[in-house]
C-alpha cells in the first residue's frame, strides 16, 4: 500500500563484534588478575596460580558472550524434541589430544610425587635424589607434590568451572527464527564450546609442558644412573614440545575471533 511503512525485518542475532569484545574483555581481565598473582611469587608458584586464574576469566568472557544471544520470543511454535548432549559440541579431535595430555599429566605427577624428596630447605616434593655408589645426586625442579599438588588443585577447579560453562552453553533455549537462523545457533554454540575446551586445555597442556620439561632435565642431569633414566628424559622433550604447542593452540583458540553470524538465506 502507497505510504505505508515497510516491515520491520527481523531481528538480528547479535554482531560477532559484541561477543569478541566481551570474550576478549574476559580474556583481558584474566590476564591481568593472573600477572597480579603472579607478580611476586617466588618458586614457580606465580605461574602455576596465574594459569587457572586466566582460564576461569576466559571461560567467563565465553559465558558472558553467551549469555548475549537471544533467547526464544515471537508467536509460540512448535519444535521436535531433539535432545542437546556436551558431546554434541564439544570438539572431537582436540578433546581427544586434551583428554590424552592430562592422562600423561596425571601420570606423570603421580610418578614424581613417588620419587620425589625434599630439598636442601627440607621443603618436601621439590627435588629428585638419587644414592648410587656412595654419593647421592639431587636434582631439581622436580614435579613432585610442591608443586603438583597446586596444578592438581587449580585443574580441578578449572574443570569445574568449564564443565559448568559447556552444559550452560548446550543447555541454553536456542532462538526463534528459520532453519538457517537454527544451524547458526548451533554453529555458535560448537565455537563457544570450542573457547571453553581451549580455556580447559592450558590448564592442561602448560603444566604438563612445564612439568616434562623440568622432569627432563632432571633425569638427564644425573650422572650415576643407567640409560634407561637419560632415556626416559629424553623421550620427555617431545611430550613438553608437543604441550607447549598445545598450550599455544588453546591460548590462539580463546582469543580468536568467532566467525559472524548469517543474516539470512
């Protein structure tokens, strides 16, 4: 009709803009709590308490950029049951690889803890003694309980936090819209699991690189025992190289940029 106004169009899912700058504001906010924790800490603590402090903003950041997409409105409709499981969305192939570093991480705290003595200090877990022909050699940084115990802690902590994260992020009511707004719905849930998973992972891969690392050089640092101990360091180098990159990985994943959001068919 001449003079009428056209109609609204509908309305849009929220700029991929809006959720970076809330995700790199978590990202952001993480990073500066975790130099204030680190800042001063001595003996390897700083970095082992920053690490979890940056995940858990970052995995905040991911929840708050979440929480902006719309919910369900318009005329009520109607919707198959289709059941939304964690494992719907979480990313196959990188939760495997994380999956199998903390199993190595778990590992192989559990077998410096075992072997681990005190240091010159009497502080106990630190370092690792060996007595062989009448002499013994101490070696360290040595992940034993010292510091595994706070990578242990603030693991279980991170896990909680995305695990709370991912069942939000799959259990959110998805918006209203056509088929194309309902496959970008998921697209961007799978993203978000995505940061979350990744958020996860430098509680896993950083640890883990920093612990083979230092357990390497240990090991390889001794010079009374037999090649099967310089063996064993030497076949930690590549598990600290690939959890370095690991870690890497998951720090470029949280701070990516999602993809934007369709505008229409």
């Amino acid at each position: 009709m001449p003079g009428s106004a056209p109609p609204a169009p509908p309305a849009p899912l929220r700029p991929a803009r809006a959720e970076l700058l809330v995700r790199w504001g978590g990202a952001a906010t993480g990073a500066a709590a975790a130099w204030t924790v680190a800042d001063g800490a001595g003996l390897g603590f700083g970095v082992l308490h920053a690490l979890p402090v940056f995940a858990v903003c970052a995995t905040a950041g991911v929840l708050a950029a979440d929480a902006l997409t719309p919910g369900p409105g318009g005329a009520v409709r109607l919707a198959g049951l289709v059941p939304r499981r964690v494992r719907d969305v979480l990313p196959a192939g990188f939760g495997l690889l994380l999956a199998a570093e903390a199993a190595v991480l778990l590992a192989l705290l559990a077998v410096a803890a075992l072997t681990a003595s005190p240091d010159d200090m009497g502080r106990a877990g630190r370092t690792l003694s060996v007595a062989c022909t009448g002499l013994t050699e101490s070696r360290g940084p040595w992940p034993g309980l010292f510091y595994g115990l706070p990578v242990l802690a603030a693991l279980a902590a991170g896990t909680a936090a995305c695990g709370y994260a991912l069942r939000r992020i799959t259990g959110r009511p998805a918006p209203g819209g056509d088929s194309a707004a309902t496959a970008d719905d998921a697209r961007r849930r799978r993203e978000r699991a995505r940061a979350v998973t990744a958020a996860w992972g430098l509680l896993v891969s950083a640890p883990l690189a920093g612990a083979a690392l230092f357990a390497s050089g240990a090991l390889r640092s001794l010079s009374c025992v037999g090649p099967l101990v310089h063996t064993a360091g030497l076949l930690l180098l590549p598990v600290a190289a690939v959890a370095a990159g690991t870690a890497l990985w998951s720090l470029f994943t949280v701070l990516a940029p999602p993809a934007s959001p369709r505008s229409g068919p």
